[in-house]
C-alpha cells in the first residue's frame, strides 16, 4: 500500500546502548528483553491461535473422521464404513442434482453478474448528480440478509403474487410461471434472485476499482484518438483486472456454499426432489434433520474439498499477483 | 478524485452531450431495479392481507398501522432483535481485540516462523464456515455450549480472523519506525505502543474489520438455525423465517415483520457502506 509496508521491527533488544564496557550486564538485558518479547508474542497471539484451531480446523478433521462411519449422533462413532458413504453420495441422484445446481449458481453469477456489473460500472464511471445515493441504493440487496431476502421473494413469487400481477397487467399474463414450484424452472428463478441480491455489490467493487484508474491514461488515449469503447477495450479493463478477478473469487466461493436464500426460499418438497437443492442444503438435510451424521460428514468432506480445491486454483492462476502469494505463493 | 482534473474540452463537451441522459437512465433504472421490491415489501406491510390479495400490487387505501403494531406488540421481535445485537456485538469485540492483538505482532515483530504464522491464518480464508457446519455442531454439543450467546459467537469469531488479520497487518506494518522508536524514548514499552500509538492509528482498518464482522454476524442463519433451538434465544433471521411458516396467511404480518427486521440493517449499513466497500479493497490489495 505505502512503501511503509517494508519497514519491519528489527528483532528484539533494538534498543541496546552504545557500545561499552559493561558488556555481561548489557548481554543478560538483552536476554531479558528477548524474553519480554517471546511471552508478548506468545501472549498476544495464543487467544486468537486457540479459538481459530479449535473452531475452524478441528472441527475439519472430525468431519473427516466421522465420515467414515455409519452412525445417528448417539454415543460414539463405532460402525466402521470406510468409505462407503462418499460412494454412496455420488451414487444419489439427489447429491447430483445438488452438484449440478451448485455448478448452475456459480457459473450462471459469473456470466450473468460480470458483463451486467461491468457494463453499469463502466457507463456510471464519471461524476453525476445523486452518485453517493446510486451507490446506497444499489447497496441495498446485498446489506439485506439472505433470509429476508428469500422471505420477501418467496411473496413476491408465489402464484397468484405481485410478479404474477405485474405480469398480467402489463399483458404478459402468458409469461406467468410457478417459479418456485416448477421442478425444471426452480433452479433458474433462484439464479434471478441471487442475481438481484449480488449484482449491486459487484458494481459496486468495480466502481470503486475504476476510481483508481489514474484519469490521466484514459485522456492521454483519447487525445491519440481512441474511441470511448477502445479506451474501455485497452486501457480501463486491463487495469481493472485485479478488482474483476477479486469478486470473481468471492462469487465463486460463495456460489459453491450457497444455502440460506436457498433454504427459505424454496419448498422443503422441491428441494428434496433435487430440484433446489444445493450441496450445502443437502448436507444440513440428511446429516442434521435426517440425523444421517456420518453421510452428512461425508457430504461436507466433499463440499470442503471442492471448495478448497477451486480456491487454490483461482489463487495459484489468477490472485497470485493480487494479493501477492497471501496464501500459497511466499508471503512477502 | 478530489477536484475535477482539467479535461480536454473536446471530451469535456461529448461527455455532457450524450452521456448524461444516458448516466441518468441507467443509472435510475439499476437503482429501481434494486430497490423496488423491498419498497413494496415495505408499503405492503401497511395494507391489509384482503387487499393484497385482491389487488398484489395496488397502494395502501386506506393506511393501516395495525401489522407494524402487531409485530412490534405480540411477537418475539424485541427480544430476538436484542439476542442479534448481543451476538453481533460480542462477536466484533471479541474479533477486533483477538484480530489486533494477532495482526500487531505479525505486523512489529520479527521472529522466526512469523511468516509461517501468518499462512497459517491466511489458510483460513479458504475454509468455508457452511463445510464445517456438522462437526461444528457435534463439538458444541459436546462442549455443552448448545443453546447459548456462545455457541453463535465463538464459531463467527474463529472465522473471522482470518480476514481480519489479513486487513490489519499491512496497516499496522505501515506505521513508521520512527514512531516506535519516538515512543520508546517517551518511555513506552512495546505494549504501550501497540495501546497508545498503533491502535489510534489504525482506527480506520479497526472500523472497517469490525463492520465486516458485525455485519457478517447480523446476517447469519445457518449458524443459529443449527444451534439455537430454544425460541427465547432466536435471532431476527430465524425470526423471519419462523414468523413466515407460521402466519402463512398473513401475508401483510409477514411484510411487516420482514420491513422490521430490514430496518436495522439498512440503518447501519447507510452509515457503514464506505467501510465495507473500503474493507474489501483494503483486503485486495492488502
């Protein structure tokens, strides 16, 4: 950010006097310093070490234990299963449906979200009256819980509801659909709202990447001639790449766990039917409700996995420069 | 972007001829687009259910207070309005302080391992909270945390930190050398600094990180729905949710009880919105 960034504390017991005489007394302070500085480094960082092992990698490793076993959730695991629960998830063709609409929702955010956020971003980026209030406005769906938000779609869309309505009033009365009841539709009127939900929050991203696109360049371009669209084209979009491909990971990530809006949003009905079930509303299904607690752990390994490894993929191949190897590469 | 640089008049002149009506247009029409529905979700819930079933999309006639009334009277609104503000608060606390404490000394000390320290919480950025839900669950229940403020806030702070951390140390990093050694002088010791000079400093990313996760704790359901499953410690999205299955027919309660449980969040978002758009940059290129 600054080139403050490199300057580090030197280790422990910088602030030794001048060379002198007393040479033994001045090594045991320095001792004693250094001391003071491991029980501060252990003292300040051992709180936060604890909570983060204890609540988000252990509860990792027993998911994985779990999951190979055969157990309700009463007294200990005992009925070894190796790894038949993980053959049996992808042998059910509910655990597929919820693949595949996980797959839907990510992609589908991506391709739908990008050019649309892109596009706004790219025509908004200049001065105009109301901007701040754009922006809060624009905010809006993505401040909202998930939750509320499904609550309020799930009105808004029932049949005989205000789309409905809407839709017949503008004489579009054959448009309307049972956008949430329809099994080969469902998934696609969940994709709509989580488009209307997220959307903002993409523009918003961008816009503030392209406030930091210098002025400078874009006017040095058109004084060569560049068209609006070139200058877009060849000078703001490149320069934009760093804040395109950040969002892109958290869509992406966030696609791939996607459960509440799904959840109240969608009838438990459908949902079972794999119509709108995602990977992480299959696991909280069949391991927490259906009380299947190794199955669902082994749903959870799975959903863990792909998570991970789509992650460490975007990082090694298209983060790497962005947040300079934060998380595989060398921490510099 | 403070003041308008000086523009070559030419494209001084063809932005203001085609691009502003344009600007506007757009504009205006992402604008309605976002907010149209929760405007009508708000209105709707001064209608009464009769009426929007006759007529889903017609205007308040005449203005009825009595959902509004209803919710904040009869229902559990308070009190899981008060059990989301306990969580949310005491889940920023707890990150901000842990987060500083961890991010300052990865930031101002050198010692080995530091950088292994570091990649060691950075790791936790691709560890999705919803993956760990069940085992989550199962040690909660063992550690007989189920059904209490805890079993909510331990979880978001532990997923918190990775964020944070990622957010505070460039900025704490940042703060000149000289300072230190000018508060060394004054007779400061390392945690003096870290008190008096570092933590005033880096206000700013203190803010941004505690937005971020009280927002993220505000927000959050799956969590709750799993380990909160006595009703008195419900928080507004469970409410949500259950106020919906249970009044299914009344739909302008719904509304109503959904406008409210909007209006904190909006509230502190239009006070808070630079900071998490400002968070999210900071975490890119930190």
């Amino acid at each position: 950010m600054t080139s403050a960034n490199q300057i580090r504390m030197p280790a422990g017991g910088a602030s030794a006097s001048p060379a002198g005489p007393h040479k033994a007394g001045r090594a045991s302070a320095r001792r004693a310093d250094n001391r003071r500085k491991w029980y501060e480094i252990i003292g300040l960082t051992t709180p936060a070490v604890l909570i983060y092992v204890m609540f988000v990698l252990v509860p990792m490793g027993f998911a994985v234990y779990y999951s190979l076993f055969r157990w309700r959730g009463v007294g200990p695991p005992t009925e070894f299963v190796g790894l038949r629960n993980y053959t049996l998830a992808f042998q059910d063709p509910i655990f597929l449906d919820a693949l595949r609409n996980n797959a839907i929702i990510v992609f589908g955010s991506l391709l739908i979200q990008g050019p649309i956020a892109l596009g706004v971003a790219l025509l908004l980026n200049r001065r105009f009256r109301g901007r701040a209030v754009f922006r809060l406005l624009v905010f809006v769906p993505y401040v909202l819980a998930e939750v509320t938000v499904g609550i309020m779609w799930k009105l808004l869309l029932t049949g005989g509801g205000t789309v409905d309505a809407l839709l017949r009033s503008l004489g579009l009365g054959s448009l309307v659909q049972a956008w949430l009841a329809d099994l080969d539709l469902v998934i696609w009127t969940l994709l709509a709202v989580l488009t209307w939900k997220y959307v903002g929050f993409a523009i918003i991203l961008l816009l503030a990447g392209l406030s930091n696109v210098p002025d400078e360049l874009t006017e040095a371009a058109a004084i060569d001639g560049a068209s609006w669209w070139q200058i877009q084209r060849h000078v703001t979009i490149p320069l934009l790449g760093p804040t395109i491909r950040i969002w892109m990971f958290l869509s992406m990530i966030g696609s791939l766990q996607i459960f509440d809006m799904i959840w109240v949003t969608s009838v438990p009905a459908v949902r079972s039917l794999g119509a709108s079930a995602t990977m992480a509303t299959y696991m909280v299904d069949n391991g927490f409700f259906a009380r299947l607690w190794g199955y669902g752990n082994a749903v959870a390994v799975i959903l863990f996995v792909i998570s991970f490894v789509a992650a460490l993929l975007f990082q090694r191949f298209l983060l790497r420069r962005d947040i300079d190897g934060a998380i595989t590469g060398r921490a510099k | 972007m403070a003041v308008n640089t000086v523009v070559p008049p030419s494209t001084g002149r063809r932005q203001v001829s085609w691009g502003t009506p344009l600007t506007y247009a757009i504009a205006l029409a992402v604008a309605a687009v976002s907010i149209a529905p929760v405007v009508y979700v708000v209105i709707g819930g001064f209608r009464t259910t009769p009426q929007i079933v006759a007529d889903p999309a017609g205007l308040p006639n005449p203005l009825v207070w009595d959902n509004y009334a209803r919710v904040l009277t009869q229902s559990n609104f308070w009190q899981q309005a008060f059990n989301s503000a306990v969580i949310a608060l005491g889940t920023t606390l707890a990150v901000v302080v842990l987060g500083l404490a961890a991010a300052f000394v990865l930031a101002r000390y050198s010692f080995r391992g530091r950088e292994g320290l570091y990649t060691f919480f950075t790791l936790g950025l691709l560890f999705p909270a919803g993956a760990a839900i069940l085992p989550l669950y199962l040690m909660l229940r063992d550690l007989n945390l189920i059904n209490s403020y805890y079993a909510v806030i331990l979880p978001q702070v532990a997923f918190s930190l990775p964020l944070t951390i990622v957010i505070l140390r460039p900025f704490l990093s940042a703060i000149p050398r000289e300072l230190e050694d000018a508060a060394a002088i004054d007779g400061a010791s390392r945690l003096g600094f870290l008190w008096r000079v570092a933590m005033p400093l880096s206000r700013p990313a203190l803010v941004t990180v505690g937005v971020l996760a009280f927002v993220a704790s505000w927000n959050s359901f799956l969590l709750p729905l799993l380990v909160l499953s006595d009703v008195s410690l419900h928080t507004l999205p469970l409410g949500v949710q259950n106020f919906s299955s249970q009044y299914t027919t009344d739909t302008a309660g719904v509304l109503a009880f959904t406008s409210l449980a909007m209006l904190p969040a909006l509230l502190f978002f239009t006070l808070a919105e630079k900071q998490i758009v400002g968070g999210l940059q900071g975490a890119v290129k930190g």
